[in-house]
C-alpha cells in the first residue's frame, strides 16, 4: 500500500494555482525548472514497495496504460495555463525524469511521446538531461535505440542485487545475467547509464552483497545508486518481518554494507556525490540534484509532487480518480501546503548536508536570534556544535575550517544527527 497523502487545502478553482503561487519568490525567474513524470503501472509489485504503483493496466478510459500519454498530455498543458495564468515566469526545462512504477511498462514511443508534451507545453533547455527508469527484463535494444532518437540521454536500471536469493526476497524479476546485456545495449545507443542497488534485503550476507559490488564494478555504469532497505509499514514486506517470516534488517549490518559500497565504487573511480549516489566525474544526475538544491519542478502523473517556490502540490493519487479530474478539465492536484521560512531553512540544511559540498556554515542563522553573525563568518552559536562534530569525527575538519560543513563517511552514517546539532 502506497503511504497517505500529505492533509493540505486544495486548490482555490478547477485550474488556478494558489495565491502564494501567483506572487512568485524573488528569485523564481532564475531559479531552474524540471519536471518530473509518474507512470504508475509495474507488471509485479515488489513486497517491500511503497510506491504509487498498479499492476492493472486496464483500470478504465484515461487511466489504462494505452490512454496515459493521452491524459497525461491534459495534465501538462493545464499546467502550463495555471503557470501562465499564474504570472510565473517561463523557464526551459533542464531535466526530465521519468519514473515509476515501471515507465518501460510503456512502449518506447510512448515514452518518447511525454518527452513531446513537455517540449510542447514547457521548451527543453539545448543540454536537457532526460532520464527514464527501467527494469532489466523491460526494455531490449530496439526499446534503447529508439529512446535515444527520441530525445532521452540517460537510462537507470533497477539491478538491486546481482544475487538471485536476494533478488527473490525483493520479488525483482530480472535475471542477473541480463543487466550487463542491458547496460551495453544503451552505451550503444548512446544513453548514459545508472545502476540502482539496495543493500540490507533480509538473508543477504556480507559475501552477498560483495558479489553484486563486484558484479557492479565490472558492468562499469557511469553512475550508481545505492540505497539501505526501508521496510515501509503496510507493505507486503512488513506483515512478512511482523509475522517473523523475514528477519528485520539491521542498521549495523547496513552501515557495514554502505562503507562497502563507498570503498568499492571509490577504488573503480566513481566519486560520491550524495549521500546515496555515485558517478564518474561528470555523469552526476541532474535531476536528482535539483530535488537537494531546490529547484522548482512540476511533477505529473498520479501522486505526483510539485515544488514552485514557496509551495508544494501533491496530485491526486489513483489513476482513475487522477484521470477523472483531468478529463472534466481539473488540474489533478488533491492538495497543496506553503512551506514557511522556518521549514524551508530546515529542508535546505537537511538537503545540503547530503551533498559532497555540504553547506556554508556562515548562512546558518541563530535560531534564538532569527540571524547569522556576519558575512563569511562562523556563527558563534555553532562553534561548540561544529567543534563537537569534527572531535566526533561526524565533520570534516579541513572543510569546517574553510567554513563549510562536510560530512566524512563516519558523517554520512549520522547526517541526521549532523542536521540536529546544525538546527538547535
């Protein structure tokens, strides 16, 4: 089961962005735009998923998978007339990412199609980054080739593991032996490439998860994710780990899995640019960065989420209820919030604390007083916090030198107790 929805105020008409959003942020008109496309259809749903995903590909006219370029086409240009009527400023999109679900569920013209919408509705920016999520066994050459023609310049596959127990215990599909296969079909046909991994799956050893390490390394994608499993509650993987049918990962399993990772990837010449993420200099995704750097984005597709200055939108999630909407000419938006100053100033350090450049600690202001120190300087409220954070090792000592906080790989462990220590 997907989790709940945000409870916010909806939309004030039919097609009208809020008030908030109509008086745009003082930087709006620089600030980049991407967008991102929800195609909510999977052909299995794995039990540790929680996303907002279907298997029903016929669920009725508008949200069966043949009609969602069609109203997914409504989604974006009501959007791109909310924005308009709106005042905000047009911007060229730098990044689409289109995401799941399964997108390749979908055939590739159809892929390449939402490309057109956004062209059409929004403009792409000449060096636009266009990604496509994949399952191994979705996609073959032909699929690739034509994606590539169509606009997209990155593809990621969901490996997860190299280890077919492991694989299992997901409920993954693929067979492990395809995603080489895979990787080399889009290096040919152009596309930049991104293998997803997850680590801490119940029954995976250590010897497990240094075979899909190795199986990584010798593919030589151009950029890697890893993340630790989250057994999300409600899941079919929760009832599973509450019946004691699967054993409850570990966090200190977790992080041994995570420094392997780190010192595996580091030693093939990948950098970590997130807490989560690896690349070859210069295959950084984009996309992803604009979501930690605070880029406005619309997000369409059902349950997708949408970020224009101040404000977040969450649309509606169930296809039909989504399609509904569009079809007697709604924007599909179940509810918005305004993201206070306070919030925003906390996401922002939560947020950049993740990147290899982390923060500037002379832009952290006093909670107590509502204001930095001075331009350039260590705000003297944080000394003691900064200090106890490079004795503890959780900072580097060089960078907060130079005033900036970044974590060492003890510190990516621990980033939400660097984001306390950096917010009281």
């Amino acid at each position: 089961m997907s989790p709940a929805q945000p409870v916010g105020e909806p939309l004030p008409g039919r097609g009208e962005l809020p008030a908030r959003v109509a008086a745009p942020a003082p930087d709006q008109s620089t600030r980049p735009f991407s967008v991102y496309l929800h195609v909510p259809y999977c052909r299995v749903r794995c039990g540790y998923c929680d996303f907002n995903t279907y298997t029903n590909l016929s669920m009725g006219q508008g949200a069966s998978a043949e009609d969602f370029v069609g109203t997914l086409a409504g989604e974006l240009r009501a959007a791109r007339r909310a924005m308009d009527a709106a005042g905000l400023p047009v911007r060229q999109v730098q990044t689409v990412f289109v995401g799941g679900g399964t997108p390749t569920m979908l055939p590739a013209s159809d892929l390449v199609g939402m490309l057109d919408l956004v062209r059409e509705c929004f403009g792409l920016a000449p060096d636009v980054e266009v990604t496509t999520e994949a399952n191994p066994d979705s996609v073959d050459e032909a699929d690739l080739v034509a994606l590539a023609q169509g606009g997209f310049t990155r593809v990621s596959f969901g490996m997860q593991s190299a280890v077919p127990h492991v694989l299992k215990v997901l409920e993954r599909t693929h067979e492990p032996a395809r995603v080489p296969h895979v990787v080399e079909w889009a290096r040919r046909a152009g596309l930049s490439t991104s293998l997803d991994l997850i680590y801490g799956a119940p029954g995976e050893s250590l010897e497990d998860w240094q075979r899909s390490l190795d199986a990584v390394t010798r593919i030589g994608p151009d950029h890697v994710s890893a993340y630790a499993l989250v057994i999300e509650e409600g899941t079919r993987m929760w009832g599973q780990v509450s019946r004691g049918e699967l054993p409850m990962p570990e966090d200190d399993d977790e992080a041994t899995k995570y420094e392997m990772v780190d010192a595996a990837l580091g030693q093939a010449g990948y950098e970590w640019y997130e807490i989560s993420n690896w690349a070859r200099p210069g295959s950084e995704c984009r996309h992803n960065q604009a979501y930690w750097l605070d880029w406005d984005w619309w997000g369409a597709g059902p349950g997708a989420h949408s970020h224009l200055g101040d404000v977040r939108l969450w649309n509606t999630k169930h296809p039909v209820a989504w399609a509904g909407q569009i079809t007697t000419g709604h924007l599909p938006v179940a509810g918005h919030e305004v993201i206070d100053a306070d919030s925003r100033e906390l996401e922002r350090i939560m947020l950049g604390i993740r990147l290899r450049e982390g923060i500037e600690l002379a832009g952290l202001a006093d909670p107590s007083a509502g204001s930095a120190d001075g331009a350039g300087a260590m705000p003297s409220h944080l000394v003691p916090a900064v200090a106890g954070l490079v004795a503890d090792g959780l900072l580097d000592a060089g960078a907060a030198m130079r005033g900036r906080a970044v974590l060492t790989l003890r510190g990516r462990l621990m980033a939400d107790t660097v984001t306390r220590a950096l917010t009281q």
